[in-house]
C-alpha cells in the first residue's frame, strides 16, 4: 500500500491500462463490429442519458475543464473532423460517459428572448431530471426515447434516442431553449442554431460539475432560486455522507463497466462518487477518466470490492470468479463482488447523486450505514 492509500501495484502495471478516451481523438483505436449484436455501448460516448444504443455510440468532444455549460457557439463547433462526427463505432461497454465543457457565453435567463423560455426540449435524461427537479417539468415539451425518470416524462413528446436526435422533431415543438449534452455537438447543435433556436449544452463530468449544472439550469429557465435551494440542500448531504466514511478504513475498489475491463480514472462521476464514498479507485492515478485495464491488472491490485455497471449484459458475481487468477482477488473471497441493480442512479450525474453516493456507501460500508 502507498503513502496515499493507494495500492502501490498500480505504479507497477499501469502500462497494462491499454486503451483510454483520449481528448484529442488518438490513442483509442476502436474497430467496427457487428451491429446486428447486442453491445453495451462506448464509454467515450455521453454519460447523459440511460445508455447509448447498441451499434450507434459516438466518441464526445473534449475539453479540459470540469465546467458544466457551453452557450451559443462552442469552440469545437469550427472544428473540420470533430471526434464525435469521425468516429462512429461499437465497444461493448456499459456506461455511456464524457466530459464536460467550458463555460463559454452563458446566457441569464432574462436575456434569452427576454423572459425565462416557455417551452424546452431536453436532449438527455440528466438534464431532464434537473429541469424537473427545478420545478421546470411543466415547460419540457420534448424529451429523448431515453429518457424515464420522473415518470411524468412518459406522456412527453419525444424527439429520438438521445444519440440520433431527429431535428426535425425538435423544431416541430417550437422550443424557446433547447438542453442538449456533448454527444450532440458536432451534428445536432449547430443544425439547431443555424435554424435559430437557443442551444444550451450542459454535460458535468464531476459530482460538483451536477451541482454547478443545477445552477446553470436553474438560472437560464428562471428557478435560480429552486436551484440554488436544491444545490444547498444536496451539498449538505453530500458533505453529510462523506465525513460519515471519511474515518472509515478505505477499501480497494474495482469499478467495472464492461466485461471487457474498461473503467472509470480521476475526473469522472464515477471516480467522485468512489472516493466520496469512502474507497479507493484502483486506477486512481491513471491518466484518463475512462480506460481499459487488464485482467492481469486488476489481479495485481487485489481490489475489495469489485462493482458491476455491467451487470446488464450479464456480468455477475459467479461469472467473475471464473475469470482466469480473480478467485483469488480479496473481493471474490470475501462475496463482495456487487451488481448494479438500478444503472440509471449511478451513471446519470444530477439529482439524484445523493441517492448515487447513498448506494455507494453502502456497498462499500455495509456496517456504518
């Protein structure tokens, strides 16, 4: 074990971590594979909505900070070969994710169209559970094939899985403003502004980066006080739940998203809500939010509890202990290898990240909570 807590193995193997969503579109070669299967989708693809759909997840565009909004033009929109327009692939992984974007030319809500918009179109599940948990449900007139939660969202009009927005839909419903995430910038954004509707792209990265877009959210659909309420209210409890493990002893973590071993590193939702927890991510000192280790890595580092985003696709406690040297990984002794039951909890970063960490804890702590 390291002075940080860490298992000092990782320094040893971390050339083993093979693959990552790399910003600038290298150093994460994917091959095209067969759509007509059923895959998990690509982790390099938004994290907004529930999954991406099989055969059809698309890379992000990047940025380099932990922002949560980008309003009218985005900087990559002027780029020729976007990452999200040259890359389409299929990766068997679970979670759909990203990163978040600067904040670039945030608007106030008084100065789009001059009064808070009337009628909003959301293009991804987490915003949507931010504008109703604003109290902006009643304004949302269109939603993605995605999304499910609050219920209230089944009887609203839907423009498209959240991956293939149909704009046409879109601007049939006559927004005043449109919530769209990063895998919508380099088609479905410009397409929309061109057409002269307000685009807001909001995708946090981080469990500080959803209480940022709360704010954001709240001020442009004019809930800055809602919002502002909600954010203090689930600092408090985050904070609340933190200092509750934070003296507990720390175990190693394995946070697996797909069967084909890719994970989630420092800056990503997932990262957040291990450490707040109380544990200690095995690929904390990797070099990418999402990566791919191997098998003989997460031997190495011996986790202590090992958790299944992939549980879906049919990873489970019995079919990891028969991986080639895991029945001796402490996890698999000890019976702590743990599905995820509900997904859409811990992979959407809004609302309901107190509910996220919650769970998280637990797993982790099951004694203290």
């Amino acid at each position: 074990m390291g002075k940080s807590g860490e298992p000092a193995v990782l320094r040893e193997v971390s050339p083993a971590l093979s693959r990552n969503c790399d910003p600038s579109g290298g150093n994460a070669p994917m091959e095209s594979q067969d759509t007509s299967q059923s895959h998990p989708p690509d982790p390099c693809a938004d994290r907004m909505g529930r999954h991406s759909l099989p055969g059809s997840a698309v890379r992000p565009a990047y940025a380099s900070t932990q922002g949560s909004a980008v309003f009218g033009r985005s900087p990559l929109d002027d780029r020729k070969t976007s990452p999200v327009a040259s890359h389409r692939f299929v990766s068997p992984l679970v979670l759909v994710l990203g990163i978040a974007l600067a904040v670039t030319q945030l608007l106030p809500a008084q100065e789009i169209g001059g009064k808070a918009p009337k009628r909003i179109v959301s293009l991804s599940p987490s915003n949507t559970e931010i504008l109703f948990a604003v109290g902006a449900g009643q304004e949302v007139v269109g939603v993605t094939t995605n999304d499910d939660y609050p219920e209230a969202v089944s009887s609203i009009a839907k423009v498209g899985p959240f991956d293939d927005i149909n704009i046409e839909r879109v601007v049939a419903l006559e927004p005043d403003l449109v919530f769209a995430s990063n895998i919508q910038i380099a088609r479905v954004v410009p397409a929309l502004r061109r057409l002269g509707l307000r685009v807001l792209v909001v995708d946090p990265a981080t469990v500080d980066g959803v209480l940022a877009a709360i704010d954001t959210v709240g001020s442009a659909v004019g809930r800055k006080k809602a919002a502002s309420s909600l954010v203090t209210s689930l600092r408090s409890q985050l904070d609340s739940l933190a200092a509750k493990t934070a003296g507990l002893t720390h175990p190693r973590v394995f946070w697996e998203l797909s069967p084909d071993l890719w994970t989630a590193g420092p800056g990503s939702y997932v990262d957040d809500l291990i450490r707040l927890a109380g544990g200690i991510n095995i690929v904390g000192r990797a070099k990418a939010p999402w990566l791919q280790i191997s098998s003989e890595a997460v031997v190495a580092a011996d986790p202590q509890v090992v958790i299944l985003s992939d549980a879906g696709y049919g990873a489970s406690p019995e079919s990891v202990a028969r991986r080639p040297g895991w029945s001796s990984i402490a996890a698999v002794k000890s019976g702590r290898v743990i599905p995820v039951l509900n997904e859409d909890i811990v992979s959407r970063p809004g609302p309901r990240v107190v509910e996220a960490l919650k769970w998280v804890a637990k797993v982790l702590h099951p004694g203290a909570f």
